[in-house]
C-alpha cells in the first residue's frame, strides 16, 4: 500500500457481500480497524424476512448462506487489526444512531464512513415501475446514506477530522433505460456528496463519491446476461471492473494524501462513461 490508515476506525455499510466487503478487507490490509455492517448477518434468524424484503439478490445469498458479516471480521482480526460486526439497517435512524455510539464506545472513534449498502435488483420502465421498490431504493441509496451521514458528523466534527466515500453509479450521472429509481437516488447521492463536502469543509471533514461502471459482484452476476454483456461492450476495456479497483479508489480517498481532496465524484468504470465507437 503506497499510503497507510494505520491507527485509522473505518465503518463500511452493506459490507456482508459485494464491494462492501472489498472495501472492508482492502481499508484493513492498508492498517484501519474496521467495523463490518450489514442488515443481514450469519444465523441471523430475521434473515428469511428481511431477505424477502430486500429482493432477489439478497435472497440467493440468504439460502445459500453466503452472508460474511462477521466473518469478514474475523478474517480482519486474522490481519491483526480490531474488528466487530453490527447488524445495522441504514433506514433505520435510531439503530444507524445506536451503532454508531457503540462503536464509539469501543472504539473511541469513526475516522473513515463508507455508504456503500444498497439495491441493485431490478429493472423497470417507468408504466411498469413497482411503487414498493422505488420506495425501497430511495430509503436505503439515499436516505440511508443521509441517516449514516448525519449520526457520523458530530464524532467526525468533534475529532475534525473525518473520510465519508458515498457509493453513486455511473446510471447517476448518466441516467439508465428501466432504472428510473436506482439512476434517481445516486444521482442524489452526488448532491449530498457535493453540499456536505461543503459543510465539512471547516472540520477537516472530506465528502467523495466513487461513480462505478459495472463491477463484477453477484449483485452483477444476477444480471440478465444479455444486458449484462452489452454494458461489458459498452466498457473501453470490454470487461467489468472487479471489486478491489473500487476499494482502492476508496482506500485513497480515505488516506491522509487525499486530504485536499473533495466533493468529487470519482469514476471507477473502465471507460464505460465514454464515447466509444
Ligand atoms: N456492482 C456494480 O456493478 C455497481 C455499480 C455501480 C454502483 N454500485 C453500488 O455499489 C454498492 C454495492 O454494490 P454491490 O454490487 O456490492 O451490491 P450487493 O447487492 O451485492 O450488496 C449490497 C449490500 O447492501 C446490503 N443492504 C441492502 N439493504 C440494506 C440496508 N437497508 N441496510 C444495510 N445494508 C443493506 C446487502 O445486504 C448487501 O450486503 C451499492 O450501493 C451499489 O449501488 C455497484
């Protein structure tokens, strides 16, 4: 690692799977102490009911029991560095609020938040658009966001210092046939990035987003594979990104070096945002 969080608390959301747990593992190999969340966690016995909730992806993940919340912790303390696991639904406030002061309790501080929980699990034209889901996409991309924000400022403001890296989406700055609400909440999520980064400006607080293409997680990997190839062409490279290019970028803008950095959206996405011919 060419910069080090050593000494450095980071707290990823939706980090069961997927590039949370990436970001979770590469911010801990880069020295942070990591706290790994996620609404669902192993033998968690709402896992059914709320896997329903979330959708399709969530689902498949739930029965075949690949959910690693806390054993990506364990997998963090194998590193030697300390770790613990919360279930922690972004949507809701008073649970996001309680996490958060218990990780201060124990850890004593929140240097680095990751938003990265989200849905990612379906598709619709706007005559067609499920009200359920595009309600369900607006609490947890935007409003969950805006909840982890909110419960994290005041730690981060008091230590004046603080990393918040929120999750956008190249659908946010582009748009997306059939994802009226995805493409929705993560272009709000550049205007949170961008009005918080100048609020935290005077706290030494910075406020960034990634803006992935398409990046290669199961979440991706249920895509319909016609759809899926076409977004592959669409890329400069013809392939996905994989996890571990969206970590990085976040370990960076989580380092001391990326200090003067903020308010940007950063695209992690293979070109695919450019005119290709
Ligand atoms: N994979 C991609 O190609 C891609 C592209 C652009 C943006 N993104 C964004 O990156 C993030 C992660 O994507 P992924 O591919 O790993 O998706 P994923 O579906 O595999 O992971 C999402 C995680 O969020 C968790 N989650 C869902 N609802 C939650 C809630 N209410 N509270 C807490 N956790 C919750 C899920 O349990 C899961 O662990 C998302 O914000 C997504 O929009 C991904």
């Amino acid at each position: 690692m060419p910069f080090s969080l050593e000494g450095k608390v980071a707290l990823v959301t939706g980090a069961s799977r997927g590039l949370g747990r990436a970001d979770a593992l590469c911010l801990a190999r880069a020295g942070a102490d990591i706290i790994v969340t996620d609404i669902l966690l192993e033998d968690d016995e709402q896992n059914d009911a709320t896997s329903e909730k979330l959708g399709p992806v969530s689902q498949i993940m739930v029965q075949s029991k690949t959910v690693y919340t806390k054993s990506t912790t364990q997998q963090i303390k194998d590193m030697g560095r300390k770790s613990a696991a919360f279930k922690m639904d972004v949507t809701n406030k008073e649970e996001v609020e309680r996490v958060m002061g218990e990780v201060i309790s124990q850890f004593g501080r929140i240097d680095i938040l990751v938003n990265n929980a989200g849905t990612l699990d379906h598709t619709a034209r706007l005559e067609d658009q499920n009200d359920d889901y595009w309600n369900r996409d607006l609490n947890v991309n935007l409003t969950g966001a805006y909840n982890c924000c909110k419960a994290v400022w005041k730690y981060m403001k008091e230590q004046k210092d603080g990393r918040i890296i929120n999750m956008a989406s190249v659908a946010g700055t582009h748009g997306g046939y059939g994802q009226a609400s995805y493409a929705t909440t993560k272009a709000g999520i550049l205007g949170l990035t961008k009005s918080l980064a100048l609020e935290g400006a005077k706290y030494q607080i910075t406020v960034n987003a990634i803006v992935p293409g398409i990046i290669n997680t199961e979440a991706f990997q249920f895509t319909n594979p016609s759809m899926r190839n076409r977004m592959i062409e669409r890329t400069a490279f013809k392939r996905p990104g994989e996890p571990e290019d969206i970590a990085n970028a976040i370990a960076f803008l989580s380092s001391k070096e990326a200090s003067y950095i903020t308010g940007v959206a950063l695209p992690v996405a293979g070109g695919i945002d450019l005119f290709t011919f």
